[in-house]
C-alpha cells in the first residue's frame, strides 16, 4: 500500500493523515497509533493511512520568527466509509475526534496523560475511547481528571467483548 495517495486510500476506506515536517516552522506528527501505510511525498511530506475503528494521536506545530503560532493535540478515531465524521486539518475524509486541545498547556497536559497509560504497558490507541472524551472535558473545564488505571481498562475490554 506504499504506492497510494490520499484519494485512493479515502476511497478504500481508509484515513489519511498528511504530515509535515519544515524544521523549526512546521512539524505534524503522530504521537500514536498505527499506520497500514506510510508514503513519502517528498523530502518534507509524508503520508499515513489508517483503517476504520483505529485510534491515533496527531500533533500539529507551527512557529515563526517570534516563537510558536500553534500547537495542537487530537486524538481520532478513523471511521467507516460513508460514516459521519469530523473534520480534522490534515486527515482526510476526517474521524471521530476524541480528544481536540489546543495551546501548549494543554497539549502537554495530554502528553503527560499518554506517558502514564504507556507506563502502565498500556498502548494509548488500544484504550477506553471514553477515557479520551472524558480528559477532553477536564481540561476544557481546568479541571483534574481522574487517571487511567488497570482497573479501567479490564472493565473496558469486558464491555468491548460484550458488545462484540
């Protein structure tokens, strides 16, 4: 699948995700996740594609002269073809947004929350959606949210096989 553009994976079902990277200006990357396929574009352009149902963290950085301009954190769930979906600069059709920060702050205050679920073994795609939304909310409100634990996630998978 290395040969694809975006309009072709789109048309398979699958997500996009452009990333770029121009140093010290712009840098798009994924946190997260796991790509079915990854296509160099250029020296500065690569493209990443995702099946339904999949999960990943995108980080989005843009600086100037006089320091950064945007930094932004979604985490997105890719969706069916033919699916509703959100918009999300850079991922083509779009996805499920789980998680939308924007601002340093916050983007850090996400990246500290992903560091502790992978240092429970824990991989942040494979997780309860729900955790995402909730931390979504604590932080637009300014508020603690509660960790994700071990207990959280057996509780998580067990819902998952009964709704299977």
């Amino acid at each position: 699948m290395t040969g694809m553009d975006a309009s072709d994976a789109v048309a398979l079902g699958l997500t996009t995700v452009e990333l770029t990277f121009i140093e010290k200006r712009v840098e798009h990357w994924i946190r997260f996740g796991q790509p079915v396929s990854d296509k160099v574009l250029d020296k500065r352009h690569r493209l990443l594609a995702f099946t339904p149902d999949s999960v990943f963290g995108f980080i989005r950085w843009t600086a100037n002269d006089y320091g950064t301009v945007v930094s932004c954190f979604d985490i997105v769930r890719a969706v069916e073809l033919g699916a509703a979906f959100q918009t999300v600069p850079f991922v083509r059709p779009g996805g499920e947004l789980l998680l939308d920060v924007s601002g340093w702050p916050k983007v850090r205050r996400v990246l500290e929350e992903i560091d502790a679920i992978e240092e429970l073994g824990l991989h942040p795609a494979e997780i309860c959606p729900d955790h995402w939304r909730v931390l979504n909310g604590s932080i637009a409100a300014n508020v603690v949210s509660r960790p994700y634990t071990r207990a959280m996630h057996k509780a998580w998978l067990a819902r998952r096989k009964l709704t299977s």
